[in-house]
C-alpha cells in the first residue's frame, strides 16, 4: 500500500533506564526556585537528599538505576552544584563556613573575627552564612542552604551548635563540621569544649571570698545551652555554700545590655537587693553597672559586677570588669585545624580563666 503523505510520522521513544520518576509538572517548576537546590532534586527522582549528595560526590553505596533517576532529576531541573569555591589539588575546597544564628551578637562577631584570623593563617577563605530558627526545624531546608556550599568543613557556634536537626544533616550529607563550645557532647563530628561550670564556681568562690552572702545572678538567652549550665552551676554551687538556693536572687536575660539593665533594677528594688551580681556574659554586666550608677550606687564600693568570656568591652568600661575569660581565638584556631588536618585531636579542650578587675571588691 502506497505511504499516506499526510500520515504524521512518529519518531520512537527512547526507553528511559530510570525506572518511575516523579513527572515534572508545572506547579512544579513554579514552585522550585530559579536556582534549584538538593531538596527539589531529591524530591523529583524520589530520593532522600543523602542519596542525591552521593551521586554529586560519586560516593559509593548508590544503585545504577537510582544513580541514574538522580542524574535525570539534575538534568531536568538544571541543578549545577556551587562549584565556585577556590580548590586545592584533589578537588579539596580552601574555604571553611561559619555557622551561626541569625540573630546577631557581640559574640557572634568575635567569633567571626577570630574565625577570618585563622583562616587567613592556614590560607583558607571563610564565608559566614547565618541560619533562620524557621530553617532549623526543618531538616530538608537546612540541606538546602547547605548542600550547595563547596567548603572544607563548618565551624558551628553556639547555640546552633546543640542544633539536632542541623548535626543530624551535616551527618548525612558527609559534610566536616567542628562544633565551638558545645553544651551538649556527641561522639560524632569535631568540637571544641571548655567546661562552663567549673568557670561559674571560680566565680562565685571569688565572690564569696570578698564577703558577699546575697549574689544576684542574670541567666542569658534560654536557646543557650551554655545558659542553661551556667545557672545550674551558680544555684548548686552557692547550695553547697549557703545551704540554701538562692532562686529570688535569679533573673533572666537574654545576653543583652539592656537586659541586664532590667534585670540589675528588678535585683536592687528587692527589699534587701545584693551586694554583687554576676552576669552571665560581659555584655548583660556592662548593663548592670550602667543601672547601679544611674542610681548613684558606687562599684565596687556598694555592689560587685562581674560577667563572662572577658570581651574588648570588659577592659574598656569603668570600672573594668571581673569575668571568666573565655579564650575564643584559640578555640576558633583549634577548630579551624580540626577541619583542615582531619588527624587532628576530635575533642579539644581549653580552659576557662577568672580575670579580677576593678568591678569586685569586699562586700559592704
């Protein structure tokens, strides 16, 4: 029989080796972002972003047919992983990420300094990259800004560092991460540790030397786990002295000056205030002393102040302050190599040191 001209000619399919792979509709495309992250690529072949991260890295322990369903996901999503960090021989990144919150702290910028020294020393770069609590409770979010960092490994910081949906990603994309000052000790990943605990009784044995029997205490921000250590030290620590707890000397802040400008007014209103309070970082006690001499309250003559970690601003007030030094450039250096030299020791630990200044003196 002649061939019909008009006949549409159809070309054979090509049989796709991927076996069932979610169709790409168009509320899909709407949905996924202009740049495409892991999480859509997973979520396209059907896969958990772990799998998808294996294929990326050509690890082993990923079928051929499910190797070959992710790569079709990437294809059809145009998903190219963020290649631009700088690289050493071996595809190794030269580049370490901070991690930290996204609420911004004298802290957190310490931390940030020290971390860019350290690196700059060991020839690294470093990228700072804060995280939204909304994208913390999500495990799939958190490997969707992260996954497409090229970087060696992740320095986390308090609070995140105590994060579970956030180690438990890192654990499962295989990526480095050196964990600074964590409340909460794990036998995976790096961190380097200092004890907390043993610094706020060194205080309180410090006060308690001068004569003081009323300490006012201001806990910092409740999401720290280190907040929550050092007013369990403060409370079982002034118990072995005193033979009592002292919760009505106990209030909260939330590591602030403001807030310990609060808290230092709510504890000199009491009827019979303390004679020192001890603020749970230098930050809340500069707020302190700036309520005492507001009320012409001399310090150290009628109230000690001290804090916590020895920030620039403790030597810079007056009267300078009495607080636990926390030696963060070593810890940040400590970190920095635990990532660049996998031998490394995986737990470092450093002490904690009492700094006596001119804001504590005898009780009155």
């Amino acid at each position: 029989m002649p061939e019909n001209p008009s006949a549409k000619k159809t070309t054979p399919q090509k049989p796709s080796n991927l076996g069932p792979m979610k169709e790409l509709k168009k509320s899909d495309s709407q949905r996924i972002k202009s740049k495409p992250t892991i999480v859509d690529v997973a979520e396209l072949a059907g896969v958990s972003f772990k799998t998808v991260s294996r294929v990326i890295n050509n690890q082993s322990y990923v079928g051929e047919a499910t190797r070959a369903r992710v790569l079709e996901a990437i294809d059809a999503l145009n998903f190219v992983p963020n290649m631009g960090a700088r690289t050493i021989r071996g595809g190794r990144h030269m580049t370490i990420a901070l991690l930290f919150p996204e609420r911004k702290s004298q802290y957190q910028m310490e931390v940030q300094d020290a971390a860019l020294g350290a690196c700059r020393s060991a020839g690294y770069h470093l990228i700072a990259e804060s995280l939204a609590a909304e994208v913390l409770q999500n495990k799939g979010q958190i490997a969707a800004q992260l996954s497409d960092l090229r970087v060696s490994g992740f320095i986390v910081m308090p609070p995140v560092c105590d994060n579970h949906e956030l180690i438990e990603t890192l654990q499962e994309l295989s990526l480095p991460y050196s964990r600074l000052a964590p409340g909460e000790h794990l036998k995976t990943g790096a961190e380097v540790v200092v004890d907390d605990a043993v610094a706020v009784r060194t205080m309180v044995d410090h006060l308690w030397s001068l004569g003081h029997r009323r300490i006012g205490f201001i806990v910092g921000n409740a999401s720290h786990t280190s907040s929550r250590i050092r007013l369990g030290a403060f409370l079982d620590h002034f118990a072995r002295l005193a033979g009592t707890v002292p919760l009505d000397m106990v209030r909260q802040g939330d590591f602030t000056s403001s807030s310990g400008f609060e808290a230092a007014a709510s504890l000199l209103d009491l009827p019979n205030p303390p004679t020192a309070i001890f603020a749970s970082n230098d930050e809340m006690a500069t707020g302190v002393i700036s309520c005492a001499l507001g009320r012409g309250i001399a310090v150290p003559e009628k109230l000690s102040v001290c804090g916590f970690d020895n920030s620039p601003v403790a030597s810079l007030i007056w009267p300078s302050l009495t607080t636990i030094n926390q030696p963060l450039t070593e810890m940040v250096h400590a970190a920095v190599q635990q990532l660049i030299r996998p031998r490394s020791n995986r737990r470092v630990e450093l002490d904690l040191s009492l700094i006596i200044r001119q804001s504590t003196g005898p009780a009155p």
